[in-house]
C-alpha cells in the first residue's frame, strides 16, 4: 500500500510540474516582432492655411460631406473653405456647408484629383485643425510610394538601376510605416524633405512602379521593429554616425560604414565641389544666424577643431576681429555648419560637413568637400553604383544598413 502510494504521488508531481517547464520554454524561446499592417492608408499634408483656403477645382470631383456625397462638382468651381470659431464651412457659388471635414473623390476612375497642378492617386481631405485648414492626400500606402521614389531618386536611362530602386522602395516604405505610428491624427507625413519627396501621380514612372510592385509590403526590420531608417545623396565616401547628425543614441546598422574603395558614391555629379565666399558674404552668414549684432567684423582665421570617424567636421572655429581690434571666437557644430554657412548662392545648405576650408589671400573663404547631404544611412548614389555592378536590393540594404533583416507587412 505504501508503495502504492508513493507512486501515485510521484506521477502527480511530474503532472504538476511538466506545464509549468513546457510553458517556460515557450516563453523564452519565441520572440514576438511587431510587424506592422500595409491596409491603414497614409495621410499626406499638401498644404496648410490659417482660417481661409479656396481651391480651383482642375478635374471633375465628388463633393462629400463628412463621409457623405453630395454634388459632382465640375472644372473650374471654386470651393471656399473658411474657419469661424468652431464652425468650419464651404462656399461654392450660392451654396454654403458646413461639416466636420470635407472629402473630395475622383468623378472619373481614371482621373485622379488635381490639386495645384499636380495630380493624386487617393482622395483629398480638406479639415479643420485648430485656425488651420489643412488639405490632406489620403492614399493607399504602396500608391504614395509610387509617387515618392522618382521623387527622390534617378532612375537611369535602363534597368541598370533597378536592384537600388527596389533597395530604395523599401527605404521610402520602412520611414513611412514608422511615420504612421506617429503622434499627429490630422496627418501622417509632409511632401517634402521636412520627411519624403512625394511628387504624386504625376511624377510617376513605369521603372520605380515596378520596383514598388516587386518589393510590396517589404520593410527593414532590426530587433524585430521597423527600422529607423535614413537616406542621402552621397556620402562621400563614408557614412555618418547617426548621432553625430539627429542627436539620437548610436544605433549598430546606423553606425557608419566605408562606401568602398574607390567610393561607390564617385559616380555622383555631386561627389565632390567647392564653394567660394567673399569676406562680406562670409560675415553676413554670421549676422544673418545672429552670432554678431552687425557687419563691422573682420575674419581674422577659420580652423577645424573636430572631425569624426567618417571624415566629417563636428566642430568649426571661427575667429573675427571687430573695429577696435577685439577677437571674437564663433564655434559651429554637427550639421548645423550646413544651415548656417548655407552655399555661396545662398539657395541650399551647404551640400555636406565632409570638407577642408581655408582663406586666400584676398580673404575669400574656400571650402573644398565631398558628397551631398546629412551622410546617415543608405547612399544613393552608392547604392546605384552596386546596382550597376550586379549587386541586388538586399546586398545593397545590408551594406548600408548592417545586422538589419527585410521583413514583409501584415
């Protein structure tokens, strides 16, 4: 009987215990990723005004009211939108209503709205935020990108291009999905490099469609999250340390990596140039961003006194002498050279801290440098050259995005 017993107690124990390890190993074995869904359209701002905002109508639309529809309004109608207190309201014509927003809907599948000469895949949502009428593109995600990568990148005179069109595509899809888990609920996203060039249907080409078509649903991945990703025209060489341009914390696929030898990037028109600035114009960038009250400074040295890992400059020192004869140091730092010293047109920032600076003897100003923007991410011109050479979108992604992975949308 005892033996008995014993048995029973022993078999009761492994029952017992055998969820418990089974449950354990589960836990610690399965990593959840958050992989996002590619059904919620993205909300593209097109433009903003405060109380008024009237728009020409440029192709035949469906007005909506809230989410009802209630006229087809033809060409050349004028809609006035204006905000008083909290009443938002539309004018056309004798006709005035008023609503929580408006939408307006292609008339014709296959016109797309219009809106300032441009045209959209989507619809366009006209609401009320605040004392701003804002004018929004809603839109499937993969139409936006469509619109967005012969935006912001060449796509050759072949197929020579493609592998980083598509490396591309998948850039442009990752920072929209991370914009999408935004905070603003008006909209998602700007139209310009404030986040992506977005040029709408219009700037549409069969090559970048079909590079959006074959990579569908495709982001970049690290630690089982979308990525945070980055891109530039050329780096010049080598790509930047996120920390060095946005502020952020060091990230192991944002770190930087050398863009071959020579430069894939070489390639680029922009891969290398000199700017020239008089003494005047020079000093003029300095009042102009406030660092000295006026004009009546000499420049007495500039000198480098900080260059990273990648060969850009972290720190310039500036040294003026003003009409008594008194020295003033000025000192620039990160990316904030590129804003403040700008070009010598004056119509761009200055095109990247990647450069050697100098003062001739008629004291104009001479800075000599390599590549085209921040320097954080994929090279895009970079990422071409190895297209060119036979590399594919995923060779090109994990170069300039290392230990990253490609995962696919819900």
């Amino acid at each position: 009987m005892y033996k008995k017993l014993c048995y029973f107690f022993l078999i009761y124990f492994i029952i017992l215990i055998l969820p418990s390890c089974s449950t354990t190993n589960r836990i610690t074995k399965t990593k959840k990723k958050f992989i996002p869904s590619n059904s919620a359209p993205i909300k593209v701002l097109l433009n903003e005004q405060e109380f008024n905002l009237s728009y020409t109508v440029e192709s035949p639309v469906i007005l909506c009211r809230n989410e009802k529809a209630i006229a087809i309004v033809k060409n050349r109608n004028v809609l006035s939108f204006s905000i008083t207190g909290n009443s938002f309201k539309l004018k056309i014509a004798d006709s005035i209503f008023d609503a929580a927003y408006f939408q307006l809907k292609p008339a014709e599948e296959e016109i797309p709205v219009s809106y300032k000469g441009k045209s959209y895949r989507g619809i366009l949502k006209i609401v009320k935020d605040g004392n701003t009428i804002r004018v929004i593109n809603q839109l499937p995600l993969e139409d936006y990108l469509k619109g967005v990568v012969p935006a912001e990148m060449p796509s050759g005179k072949d197929d020579s291009y493609f592998e980083a069109l598509k490396a591309f595509a998948i850039c442009a899809r990752t920072y929209a999905i991370n914009r999408l888990n935004g905070n603003n609920v008006v909209f998602d996203i700007y139209l310009d490099t404030r986040d992506q060039a977005y040029g709408g249907a219009g700037a549409e080409k069969e090559l970048t469609n079909r590079a959006v078509d074959e990579t569908g649903g495709r982001i970049l991945m690290y630690n089982d999250k979308p990525a945070k990703v980055y891109y530039h025209s050329s780096c010049g060489g080598h790509t930047e340390n996120v920390k060095y341009v946005f502020g952020l914390k060091s990230t192991p696929y944002l770190e930087g990596v050398e863009d071959g030898d020579p430069p894939n990037c070489s390639i680029a028109s922009n891969f290398s140039w000199v700017e020239k600035y008089s003494e005047n114009v020079f000093i003029e960038r300095l009042r102009t961003s406030t660092f000295i009250g006026d004009k009546n400074f000499s420049l007495k040295d500039v000198t480098i006194k900080g260059i990273d890992e990648s060969g850009r400059v972290t720190m310039l020192e500036i040294t003026l002498l003003s009409n008594e004869g008194k020295e003033k140091f000025i000192k620039l730092e990160g990316n904030k050279i590129r804003s403040i010293i700008r070009n010598a047109d004056n119509n761009d920032v200055l095109r990247s801290t990647m450069f050697n600076i100098s003062i001739d003897s008629d004291k104009t100003v001479v800075i000599k440098g390599k590549g085209y923007g921040h320097g954080v991410g994929l090279c895009q011109w970079g990422a071409i050259h190895q297209s060119i050479e036979g590399k594919n979108y995923e060779d090109i992604l994990s170069f300039y995005f290392p230990g990253t992975e490609i995962d696919k949308l819900k």
